[in-house]
C-alpha cells in the first residue's frame, strides 16, 4: 500500500511538474490549447497531493505499530480496551506522562522522574490493574455480564472497579476499612457501587474487608450462579502484576528510549506488591542494569522481609500497636504479608536491590514541597514515593535517573493527609519554614538511606 502510495505521489509530482513547464512554453507561443493542459495540470497536482496526505496518514499507522514514534498511544493497549471499547472512558486508560521533577532533580544532580498515573480517568495506577482483572475474568468465563465484582481495598482500586464495571455492564461491592479518607467511598458511590466500610482488623479475622469481599462474592455465586459474583483478589491475583507489566513498565521503558535516557533506578511502595514487581520485572528485562527498589511507610513489615528475610516491624512488639492494621497516615500503602504479586519480586534472583524507609512527617513534608516548588498535587503514597526516589538518587550518586509513580492526587485525601486539621491532631503538621525553601530538603531525615536487599 505505501509503495503503491509513493509511486503515486512521485508520478503525480513528476508529472504536473512536466505540465507545467509545457504550460508556459505554450503560453509564450499563445496557444489556445494552454488551458486544456491547465485543467490536467492541476487534477493531477491535486490527485498528487490526495496521494501524498494518504502517504503520511499510512506512515502514522505504521509508527503507532512500532510503538515507539507515537509510544504513548500504542503502549497501553493492553491496559486500554481494544475494539468496541476503545471509543469509551477505557481507552483512556494508561499512556500517562512521564514527567520530570525539576526541584529534585536538582537538589540531587539526577534526573527524577514521576509517572503522573493520577491522570487516569479512575483518578489512580489502579485502573489498569482493575481493566486488566475484569476484562480476563470476562474472558475467562469467570464473570458474566450483569454479575458483581466485589474487592476488599482501602479505596483506590475499589474506584477502579466502580468505573470500569459501570463501563462493562456490571455491578460492584467495595468493602473498605473505615479509617480510609471519606472520599474514596463517595466515589465509589458515585459510580453506582456499593460501600461497606467495616472495621480495620486482622487479614485473619473474618471481617477484614478483604474476607468480606470475597464472600459478597461467594454469595452472589450461590444465589445467582456461576459467573454472577466474583472477587477481584488485587492481592493476589497476578493479572495485577501483568497489567503493570504489559503497560506501566512498558510505557516508561519506551518514555525513556523516547528520550534517549537509561533509567538506573525504579522505585515505589507496594500495597499488594503489583506495581513494584510488574515495572520491575519489565524494566529490569528491557535493562538488566536498572535497579529496583523497595519504598516503605513506617509501620509496615516489607521493608525488614526484603532487608532481613524476616516480616516484622518494630511497631509490632505487644503492646505498641496504636491502631489497626498499622500506624501510618498513608493510605494504600505497606503491608503484614506477603502477597502472591510482592512473592514475584522475592523469588526471582536479583530482582529487588533495596528497600528504604519513608516517615510519614517525611511523606507529608514532601507534598507540601512539590506543591509548591513543581505545581504536583499528590497524595500520600505518591509523596512516600518522591521521599524514596529521592534516597535513591542520594545512594546512586549524581547524574542517575531514578523513576517512580504518582499514584493518585491529593483531591483524593483532602480529610486527612491534606488537612491541616487531622494533621495537627496526629501531630504530623509541618513547618512552613522547611518546605518553602526550595534549595534544601531539609525536612528529610539525613540518617536514614537505602539498604540493600537480604541475600541468603
Ligand atoms: C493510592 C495507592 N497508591 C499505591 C498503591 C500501591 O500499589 P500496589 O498495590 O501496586 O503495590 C495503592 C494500592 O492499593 C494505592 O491505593
């Protein structure tokens, strides 16, 4: 077709060209016959223009095809919708920008880099998680049309599901802690889902929101039949690891070839270990050399599991838990176990480098920072992120590019991690004075670094 296309387009130039100079010869001779050859010239200029514009329209496809000229409306399709759904809210799943932070990147001689996944129509990263577990469930004959998706989350992935339910046919539950910021179950009923917000316990006790979830799920099953009720597993269930694999990490390692840059480090903190292990695993396949790290909230045990070999957290010990299920004003964030997406990052050799603590005066701080000083509005997980991604660029050295994500927007918690209110009453306010300075990141603890990762 393209060379079809260019012999059209050539022969189309050559020959009005040729045309035209007859054209003139026989105006100079004043010749009537002139305008006969002036109505073919110019079908034929226009006939090799038309030919032309199909030339570069066919040359577009095709570098949509290599994914790399037009990277970022190729990259996702996996995570977007194809074919009929492409035209609705779905397709504008994925393809985020990559942007850099140009505060930090400055103050640490490195390029830092954030990956704006608040921009998802879903508000969060956890739209292609929640595109990719319905649209295999579909696939797989483990949901039907009409039937509910039910997940037990502490609210972003539960928005997910509540979008891309409506946008497929379904319905949805979401049980959530109630301690989660009040705007997430507001969404989530606002897309037509239903909310039971229950008490934060134990992973082990029958009402922890994800065992609620999960016999929601059961019930709907026995009443209605097979396929009416499934549960969503995000912890679990590994189409989470592959939607970030197939286009989160897909994406950024394009970004950068885009840019002609080599990404030395990834960072992010995990929840169910998904976006950790499927960048990683992407990123570390296109670039052995790029290394991975962990980032973590104070109050969860990762940090010691990938450091030590060991799941335990100092606020742990009896009698110093505060609260349920850990002390953090973080959301969505850290966690007790193991879950089948972090196993991915703990059983394959060499994946994981590191892993860094985050506080959450560091997490808050950091927020009000990039507010100020790169016009970021990020909630909480985003800020532990920017925290660790800078420890990162501070433990590689200068001139490194270290990426990370910016999980959601601060609109998403603006009743506690961006109140100024709930702070000061959990005594996390932070001082004007350290984060108006845009030349010092003094609000960060200097002591605390990477440490590298448990090898047996
Ligand atoms: C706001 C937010 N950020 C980050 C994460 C962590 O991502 P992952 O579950 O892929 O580890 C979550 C997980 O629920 C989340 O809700």
């Amino acid at each position: 077709m393209n060379a079809w296309l260019t012999s059209c387009a050539r022969v189309g130039i050559t020959t009005s060209s040729l045309l035209r100079t007859r054209f003139e010869r026989m105006r100079e001779r004043g010749l009537a016959a002139a305008h006969a050859y002036a109505s073919v010239a110019v079908g034929v200029v226009v006939g090799a223009y038309l030919a032309t514009w199909w030339l570069s329209r066919a040359r577009d496809d095709d570098a949509d095809d290599d994914g790399v000229r037009n990277a970022p409306q190729n990259a996702s399709t996996s995570a977007s919708s194809r074919g009929a759904e492409d035209a609705d809210v779905l397709g504008a799943i994925g393809n985020t920008p990559l942007t850099r932070v140009a505060s930090l990147s400055a103050l640490t001689g490195c390029d830092i880099y954030v990956k704006c996944e608040f921009l998802n129509p879903g508000g969060s990263v956890k739209d292609r998680v929640a595109l990719t577990i319905v649209r295999n469930a579909l696939e797989n004959g483990s949901l039907v049309r009409g039937g509910v998706v039910t997940e037990g989350t502490a609210g972003s992935t539960g928005v997910s599901l509540a979008m891309v339910a409506k946008a497929m046919g379904l319905k949805c539950f979401v049980a959530m802690p109630d301690d989660a910021a009040l705007e997430k179950s507001v969404l989530v009923e606002a897309y037509g889902a239903t909310v039971e917000r229950v008490r934060p316990v134990s992973i082990a006790h029958r009402d922890h929101f994800v065992n609620v979830a999960r016999r929601r799920a059961n019930d709907a099953v026995a009443e209605h039949g097979k396929g009416y009720g499934y549960f969503a597993d995000q912890f679990e269930n590994l189409a989470n690891f592959q939607a970030h694999y197939d286009t989160t990490g897909r994406e950024i390692s394009i970004d950068m070839r885009t840019r002609k840059k080599t990404l030395d480090a990834f960072v992010c903190a995990c929840g169910t270990g998904g976006t950790l292990a499927g960048v990683g695993a992407r990123l570390k396949e296109e670039n052995p050399a790029c290394q991975i790290f962990l980032a973590d909230p104070q109050g969860s045990g990762l940090f010691n599991r990938v450091t030590r070999g060991v799941m335990y957290d100092a606020a742990e010990a009896e009698g110093k838990r505060l609260k349920n299920p850990f002390d953090t004003v973080t959301e969505g964030v850290g966690i007790n176990r193991v879950t089948e997406n972090f196993k991915i990052l703990l059983n394959t050799p060499g994946m994981i480098s590191g892993a860094v603590k985050v506080s959450d005066t560091e997490a808050v701080a950091m927020s009000r920072f990039v507010a100020r000083h790169d016009g970021l509005f990020i909630g909480s997980s985003s800020a532990v992120n920017l925290v660790s991604a800078v420890r990162v660029a501070q433990f590689l050295g200068r001139g490194h590019s270290v990426c990370t994500i910016a999980c959601d927007s601060g609109l998403r918690h603006m009743t506690k991690f961006w109140s100024d209110e709930y702070l000061s009453a959990h005594n996390l306010s932070v001082r004007a004075e350290l984060v108006n300075d845009a030349h010092t990141l003094a609000f960060l603890d200097r002591d605390v670094t990477v440490t590298p990762a448990f090898s047996r």
